[in-house]
C-alpha cells in the first residue's frame, strides 16, 4: 500500500493513521528524535513551560494523543509528581509503549491509560483543568470535533494547549525544512523502520494542516477565549493557547 500523496477521505484517514502508528509504535521515539534533530523535546519542554502546572495534587490533565507519554511525563515531573492525569489515544500499540515507560519512570500512580477517540472523549464535561495535545490533532479527521470535545471537558478556567507542525514563516529554512521532510523523513523512515510510506503519509498531513492563523480561528469558533500562538523554530512547530473562561 501506499499512502504517499493521494487525497485522503475523512472515513479513511482514521483508518491510514491508525495502521501508521501501529507500525512504528515500538521505534516511535528513536524516529521523533531522528525525524526532528533532537528538536521536539525542546519544543515538547516549551509547551510544558508554558503550561506550568502547579505543585497540587488535586490538578487534573487530560493529553490526548498521548502516545507513548512524553508530555504526560514532563507535566508529571514539573508538578514534583503531584499532578495526575490521563494519557488518551486511539492506538493501543502507542499507549502500551507509554504504560511500559510510566512504569519504569514510577509515574503508574500519576497516570492513567485510556484508548479513545479525540472526537468522543469518554469523559463528563468539566472534569480537566487542561487539556493538551502534541502532534496529534493534524492526525484527527474531524478537527472541529475535537476541539468542541477539549472545551467541554475542560472546566472553567482550565488551559487548552496544542503543540503541532505548522508554518514554516522564515525565508531559506523555510525550502530546507521542504527538501527534508518531502525526501529526508521518508528515506530516513525506510532506513530505521523499513518503510517509507508511513512517514509520506505523516508529511503530507503536515502540508494539509490549517497554517497559524486559520487554526487560531477554529480554536475560537470551538468556544474558547484568549487565543494566542508561538512559533518554535521558525514555525516548524507552533504552540497555540487558549482557555476556556
Ligand atoms: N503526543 C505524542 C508525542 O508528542 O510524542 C504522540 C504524537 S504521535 C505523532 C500522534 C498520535 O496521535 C498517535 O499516537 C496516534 O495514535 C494518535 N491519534 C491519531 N488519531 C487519533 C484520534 N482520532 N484520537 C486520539 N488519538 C489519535
């Protein structure tokens, strides 16, 4: 199969994101590291600065698409393990890896594991006081969807931050970062994981995503309040913020 750069239907997509995340479960992290240069856990350390979760055991997260948990673990440790919260993916393979590693960490008490779907949250509304989301949201056919269902579950006061490719809004790295993701990251996936076409699929789910503005607007259209962004390394990556008041 491939799923290089053919149009993709909104039924189908779920279907060719799931099969992807199946397949690199297991070398998921080497290949973040590789794919960004080290550069997503500076980003993923930013988005969890600015969320600065406070030392209170009673502060409830919710990080939907989780995967293997690398937010989840740093809103964790920044808390001085005090805050808990739930890890919620549609993938079992992704959450299973990250289960293994809360367990290393010690984190089990902090963290619970929940396979769902970003547009149906099994959850009642108003139960989290944030909700956060890296690298998944492009992966979610219905986007409207899911931002609609992380206003709900947040509670009054509680902060929506969503950490995604975005933008590239800088001249000259804006054609390197285009020759390394449409060539590098599919010969780097074949090379590690042994396959190219997964990492096609990811890149191109990158070239479809909303650029910065555009997502700011649905964030609001979603209900939410005081809505900014941050471009991290030129807009390779960009963090939004919001908050439901
Ligand atoms: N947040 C993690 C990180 O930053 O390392 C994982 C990001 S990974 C690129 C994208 C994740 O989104 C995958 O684990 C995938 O299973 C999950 N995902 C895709 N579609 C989803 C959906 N509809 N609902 C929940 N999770 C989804």
């Amino acid at each position: 199969t491939s799923y290089g750069f053919r149009t993709v239907a909104d039924g189908e997509k779920q279907v060719l994101v799931n099969d992807v995340f199946h397949k690199v479960a297991k070398r998921y992290d080497i290949m973040n590291d590789v794919m960004s240069a080290g550069m997503h856990r500076i980003w993923k350390d930013a988005m969890v600065t600015a969320l600065n979760p406070p030392r209170r055991p009673d502060y409830r997260f919710l990080d939907v698409a989780g995967g293997t948990g690398d937010i989840a673990f740093r809103i964790v440790k920044a808390s001085d393990r005090e805050a808990s919260g739930v890890v919620l993916d549609i993938n079992g393979s992704m959450l299973g890896v990250g289960a293994e590693r809360a367990r290393k960490k010690g984190y089990d008490a902090n963290l619970e594991f929940v396979e769902a779907n970003a547009e149906e949250l099994p959850f009642e509304a108003n139960s989290f006081d944030a909700y956060t989301i890296a690298f998944g949201i492009r992966n979610v056919p219905d986007i409207d969807k899911a931002l609609r269902e992380a206003y709900r579950v947040l509670r009054r006061g509680g902060r929506f931050l969503c950490l995604e490719f975005s933008e590239v809004e800088m001249p000259i790295l804006d054609r390197v970062y285009d020759a390394w993701s449409f060539n590098g990251i599919p010969a780097m996936g074949k090379l590690i994981a042994g396959e190219a076409e997964p990492y096609q699929y990811l890149v191109e789910s990158i070239r479809k995503f909303p650029r910065q503005q555009d997502f700011a607007a649905m964030i609001e259209r979603a209900g939410f309040d005081r809505v900014s962004y941050t471009n991290y390394t030129g807009g390779i990556a960009a963090l939004h913020s919001a908050w439901k008041i």
